[in-house]
C-alpha cells in the first residue's frame, strides 16, 4: 500500500471516519520519496531502534520499519490508532505508543524499548510544537541523530550564522548541543491539506561536548537570552538586566571590550565562541 498515494489516503481514512486536526498539526506527506529519502538519511537502519513522533497514517513509519529493527512512535491522536491498525499490519517491528511527546520521559522510553541499544529520533513534527519537540529530544540525550521535518524558516533558523536575520537564541542553543544542517526542502505542495509555508529536513547530531567550553552554562544562556530579548539594541544595553546589579554600565563597556568586541556590537553579530568568552570574563566579575 502506497501510503503517500492521495485515493489511499482519502480510502483509509475514510474507511474509519478521519478527519484533519489542524490543532494537531496534521499534515500527511503525499509524495512517498519524501518519507524515503528522510528514513534513509535518518540513520535508521545503522541504529536499528527508532521514535518516531507523530505517524499520522504512517507513511514515514513504514519506511522507517523496513530500514529498522524496531520503532516506537508516539501518537496523540486516538482516532489515528485503528487506521495505524490497519496500514502498518504488515510490520512486527512496529509499535505505537499513544501520548504527547512533551509529556513523556522520552529516555525512559528508549530504555524500556530498546534497552542499551543506540537509537536515533526521526519525525515529521507538528508545527505548533517544534521548538519543545526539538529541545525534549535532545534533552532526552537517547539519541545518536534527530532528524525532523519542519517549517523551512525554522530550520533556516536553527542553522543560521551570526550576524543574519534569522539567527536567535534557538539557533545558539541547537548549534551549542548539537551539529545541525538541512538535508533537503520540501514544498508545501508534498502535504494534505496543504500547509501555508514550505519545509525542510533537518537533521541535528547530539555533540559528545558542547560545540564551545564554558565555566558557567547558564550564565552563557542568560546572556544569550538577554541579547536577543532586545536584539535591536546594543549588547551594552541588552545586557544591563543580567548584569546592572552586578556592575555599572562602564564595567560592562570593559566587559565587552576585553572580550574582544566593539562596544556598539549587537548581540545578534555575536558567535558562540564570542558568547563563551564574555560569559567566561562576566563570570569571573560576578563571583
Ligand atoms: N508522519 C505523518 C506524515 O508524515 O504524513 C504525519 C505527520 S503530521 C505533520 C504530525 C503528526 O503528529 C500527526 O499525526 C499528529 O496527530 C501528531 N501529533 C500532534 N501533536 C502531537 C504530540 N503532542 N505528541 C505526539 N504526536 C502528536
């Protein structure tokens, strides 16, 4: 059965009384090598154990299944059950654990299932939890690679430089845990209904030490979070609220000038290493 196949699309679901959740962020891909080429890129067959979140009809589970020895997918929708019943019949490897993935203890889950075994996360995700989706997996550190669909602009996001428009405190926090790069473009012509905005796949591979070293991780967050809360301003200014009760607007000019960077520098033009090395210099003040 050719999951991606619209007339079956419509059979299946019709067959069980179906319908779109847009609150749920349903949106079932309809060209099969979309599903394909994100199984086959996923790292799934290497790991053998997979979650997968979100099957909808399970079209990219059951790529997944014929790649790998055993996948686990984290279903919401109840009334997505009796049809995952039916499509995915022909897979023994398969099986489907209904709940919402930001609840679940995602590397208690990997234990249960897959007990030592290496295993790697792969989705097409919802859109409207993207940001949680992507951080709970990664946080769960029970996994060797994430692959995920996603809206283009969010992985454009994820991935961008310093000194772009797109380029946030999401981008910063992803690129300190994990290596992260786009795998390929999907227009929004490839789902049903059709979504608004096109997507792209990302895959993120979790890095054995954060991509930069700092004494006080969460200072570096705090000042990440504090320069892009007003990334209109200088990062003199942006950073008064984290640092004013601690040091005088001159401190903080020398602050930034012994990290190496113009006083009148914005936040967003800052690298990782540039964040790393004043977290390190603003920590030393503080304590
Ligand atoms: N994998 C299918 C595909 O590619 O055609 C469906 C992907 S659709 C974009 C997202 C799926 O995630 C839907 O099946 C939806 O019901 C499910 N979902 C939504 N919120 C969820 C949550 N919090 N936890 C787990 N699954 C969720």
């Amino acid at each position: 059965m050719n999951l991606c196949d619209i007339e079956t699309i419509r059979a299946v679901l019709g067959r069980h009384g179906f319908h779109f959740s847009k609150s749920l962020g349903q949106n079932f891909l309809t060209d099969i090598t979309v599903p394909e080429r994100i199984a086959e890129m996923s790292g799934a067959r290497e790991a053998g154990n997979v979650v997968e979140v979100g099957p909808g009809m399970g079209c990219l589970t059951a790529e997944l299944c014929r790649r790998a020895e055993h996948v686990v997918s984290v279903e919401l929708d109840r009334a997505l059950l009796p049809v995952l019943a039916e499509t995915m019949a022909e897979f023994d490897n398969f099986e489907v654990v209904q709940g919402d993935v930001l609840a679940l203890d995602l590397a208690a889950l990997c234990r249960e299932k897959f007990g030592e075994g290496r295993a790697v996360a792969c989705a097409n995700l919802p859109y409207y939890i993207t940001t949680p989706a992507i951080t709970a997996l990664m946080e769960s550190g029970a996994f060797e690679h994430i692959t995920v669909m996603v809206q283009k602009e969010v992985a454009e996001r994820i991935c961008a430089a310093p000194g772009t428009s797109a380029y946030s405190a999401f981008s910063i926090y992803v690129q300190y845990h994990a290596k992260a790069e786009i795998l390929f473009d999907v227009p929004a012509d490839c789902f049903v209904p059709r979504p608004k905005v096109d997507s792209a796949v990302l895959k993120l591979t979790p890095l054995a030490q954060p991509a930069v070293e700092t004494r006080d991780e969460k200072l570096f967050f705090a000042l990440v979070r504090a320069a892009f809360n007003m990334r209109r301003k200088t990062l003199v200014n942006a950073l008064g609220p984290v640092l004013a009760s601690a040091m005088s607007k001159e401190e903080i000019v020398s602050l930034v000038e012994a990290a190496g960077l113009d006083a009148r520098i914005r936040g967003e033009r800052l690298s990782l290493a540039d964040y790393a090395k004043l977290a390190d210099l603003a920590s030393e003040k503080l304590n």
